[in-house]
C-alpha cells in the first residue's frame, strides 16, 4: 500500500488546528482508498498553543504526526 503524507507549515493556528484536522482525518481520508494517509504538522513552537493542539489529538489520529522547533520560518 502507497503512503501519502501530507505536510501542513503552521505559525499561531490554534484556532484553525482543531477543524483541519477533523475536516482531513474525518471525511478527506476516508474517500482515499488505495492508500495510507498521513498528516505531518511542522510548527516552529507556535506561542497560541498549536503544537499543544496536534498533540492532545495524536491520541485519536495515529496518523498525525508533529514536527516542532525553532522559529526558522518558510
């Protein structure tokens, strides 16, 4: 089986987080078939708690994945 990841660049999207990650794991995913789908949030430690957010749901999504560090930008 093909895997898929795809990479979301974050900075300060708590409030946006939690709805991307539902809207993907909950109804976008399930209609790939043929394909293990990942979701990779790169968060150079966002000070709005983003990072905190992809974390809290990493227990639900075993497909979530966070990447954090610091500042760099683009």
């Amino acid at each position: 089986m093909d895997k898929i990841v795809i990479v979301m660049p974050s900075y300060n999207e708590a409030e946006n987080m939690p709805r991307m990650i539902e809207e993907l794991f909950e109804k976008e995913f399930p209609q790939i078939t043929g394909a293990e789908m990942h979701l990779l949030v790169v968060d150079d430690n966002s000070p709005d708690g983003t990072g905190k957010i992809v974390k809290e749901r990493q227990g639900k999504y075993e497909n979530l994945h966070l990447l954090t560090g610091e500042k760099k930008g683009l």
